[in-house]
C-alpha cells in the first residue's frame, strides 16, 4: 500500500500532517513524481519517491476511481486516456454493469525497471488483478503483455466461463501448439491454440472441443470471443464466427499463458482478456476490437 500522508508527532501529540490528496489538488492533469526527503541538517539520509497521475477534468467516474487505485497501490497507469475510452465505450454499449473482469496491457501494470510485472489490475469492479511474484515467471510489458514460451505466466482469481458469459482475447502468437488459458494444478482445463489452424477449449469435465480456423499467421493479432450458452459454445474469430460446438460444461481458468503442471507455456503477446456476464452482440464484439 502506498503512502497517502505524513503525520508529525511531538511528544504524541500531532502538530503537522502532509497529505498527498492536498497536493494532488493544486496540480494539473497527467502525471507527476512526488519525492520525500528525510535530512540531518545538510546531510540526506533518505528519500521516497512516489508517482501519480491526475485524472482530466471530464473523465468517467470509474477512470479516476481506477487511477486512484493504481497509483495507490504504486502501480502505473500506461494510458490514462484510453482506460477512459473503455469506460466510455462499455457504458455506452450498456455492457459496464456486466463486467467481469478486464486485464489490458495499456491498462494499471506494477512492473520493475525492465519491465517485467508482478501484477496487472483488474478494471472490472471484481478487483481482480492477476499476479506473478515469482521473478522468473514474470512476463514483460512491451506493446502488450509478453509471455516468454517458457514458464511465464499470470495467476488471478477464477474466471468462470458459464451460461451467457462471453470471454474476450486480444493476443499475438509468435509460436502454436500453447496454451493461452489453463487452470491451476489441472492439466485437464485450458484454451488451446493447438496449430496455426486449430484452437481447443477444455472444460471441467474433460470434454473437448475442436474448432478449425482460418490460418492464424505468428506476429498477427488476432480478437478471440468465446460465448457459452444453454447449448453450447461458439467461437468466434476477429468477429467471425467458427460456428458452435455442444456442451453442457462450464470451464473455469485462474492461470493466463500456461495450464498446470507447466507445460506448453504461451510464446506471445496478450493486448487484453475481459469477461462479461452477457452475450455479446456483433457489433458489441466489433467496438471492443476498435479500442
């Protein structure tokens, strides 16, 4: 959690607070670095530096909310501007209220100085931000949110495909044959993208389901939506639909770009992966790939 304000004690009593939220008052939008300075006469003995950014006057509630919260917790927020675009783009389309769940590369990432990232945020009200602590299975911001192929993966909370929910992906294989989405200690539920041609979904049963796609081509982006209904699942590819295939299971995923016991790690970028508790329309599922 990150520092909100200073408060000087003598003898227990409060005589001086500084608090960040009256700073943040007196500035201009965009971003600023506040910087802390603790000295013994001419001497500096230590410092904190903390960086925030001021939402523009005119943003949607929900984006200064969301800023707040990142900058809070010291993450950065990549493009303020267009996480206010999705807010606006998701109350306009009426689909706000029926979000999940909404991790975007442009979006909240807390990251290091080479940008590998511990954590991504959630925008959905769900606050559910994926997470990688361990240093060596962290991925790396770039344009999107690189996996390595190797062991690089993102944990979250559950994301429950299940009647009405459409699961949204904007990703870039570099390689095929790897798993974009899996389930913690299951090597039984994953999204599969098999071959250049072919992308599998696996559900809590164990059933399979085996779609064939136009040619997928390594460093291409590419908008995946999958929608569960009362019969089935279909798949639908930069908009397009691949046509449903039956079930009766839901799938439940936790782990993004790798299932468990690790294996078949993803190679790529991931832009962004949102759920929705509804059904998407067509031209719902084209705004979202025009963000």
């Amino acid at each position: 959690m990150g520092i909100t304000k200073y408060i000087v004690k003598v003898d227990g009593v409060q005589t001086k607070i500084l608090d960040l939220s009256d700073i943040k008052s007196g500035l201009a939008s965009g971003a600023h670095t506040i910087t802390s300075e603790a000295w013994n006469e001419s001497t500096l003995i230590s410092t904190q530096t903390r960086n925030i950014t001021i939402a523009a006057a005119g943003y949607e509630a929900e984006t200064t909310s969301y800023i707040n919260r990142v900058n809070t917790d010291t993450g950065a927020v990549i493009n303020e501007a267009y996480i206010d675009t999705v807010y606006s783009q998701l109350k306009s389309d009426a689909s706000l209220a029926n979000l999940l769940f909404w991790m975007d590369s442009k979006g909240g990432i807390k990251k290091d100085a080479s940008n590998f990232i511990s954590k991504t945020y959630d925008l959905s009200s769900s606050l559910n931000d994926p997470t990688q602590l361990t240093g060596t299975a962290q991925p790396v911001l770039n344009t999107d949110v690189v996996f390595d192929g190797s062991d690089d993966s993102l944990n979250s909370s559950f994301l429950t495909l299940s009647i009405g929910t459409t699961l949204y992906i904007k990703f870039t294989p570099q390689v095929f044959g790897r798993m974009l989405l899996g389930l913690n200690g299951s090597t039984a539920v994953y999204l599969y993208l098999y071959s250049s041609t072919g992308i599998r979904l696996q559900g809590l049963t164990g059933a399979t389901l085996v779609w064939t796609v136009p040619t997928m081509v390594a460093g291409t982006e590419y908008d995946l939506f999958m929608q569960r209904s009362s019969t089935g699942y279909t798949l639908f590819l930069n908009a397009a639909t691949q046509g449903e295939k039956a079930a009766t299971f839901d799938t439940k995923i936790d782990k993004i770009g790798n299932y468990d016991p690790a294996g078949f790690a993803y190679k790529g970028g991931v832009n962004k992966i949102a759920l929705f508790n509804e059904i998407l329309t067509t031209t719902k599922m084209n705004n979202l790939i025009a963000l």
